[in-house]
C-alpha cells in the first residue's frame, strides 16, 4: 500500500547535512518527494512509496544525522498522489 507523509522536524536541524542525509536515506528507501529547510529553522520532508518504507524514513527522522539533535517530528498523513519522480532537496528562499 502506497502513502504519503508530510512531515516538519525541529531541533538543531539546519546546518548538520539533515537534508542531504534525508535524500539519501528516502533514495536507499525507494521514496520519492523533497525535503527544504524553512525560514523558522525547521527541515519540512514530503514523502511518497511504500507505507512502511515510509514510516522507516519517519523513524530516521526521529534519530537525525550525528551532528543534529531533533527535539519533535510532526507528521501529518495525505493522500498518496504518485507526482514525484525521485526524492530531492528542494531550496526556498527565505
């Protein structure tokens, strides 16, 4: 079964290679979506592909890369769209 999670992770996560450790993990997961760091010093992660190898990707989350230290994973369950075609980091700017 396909899924779609959406998620916003606070704590020391900007700065400590959170999203390019998150690409990797979703790509070694199959996953398809991005992760961007937001302008209140939160990374949001939009993730798409198996439930479980998303829910995998979740429990990353809550450990983060060695340098980070994240203090809450907020996840909210959508409905699944298949639009992505490869997970990556998505830049905003501030």
């Amino acid at each position: 079964m396909n899924a779609r999670a959406h998620a916003f992770v606070s704590g020391r996560v900007q700065g400590v290679f959170f999203r390019d450790h998150t690409r990797r993990w979703a790509s070694s997961l199959g996953l398809k979506g991005w992760v961007r760091n937001v302008y209140d010093g939160r990374v949001e992660v939009v993730a798409e592909g198996e439930k479980s190898k998303v829910e995998a990707l979740i429990s990353r989350l809550r450990e983060g890369p060695k340098m980070s230290r994240v203090e809450n994973v907020d996840v909210s369950w959508e409905e699944y769209t298949g639009e992505f075609d490869d997970f990556r980091v998505a830049y905003t700017s501030f």
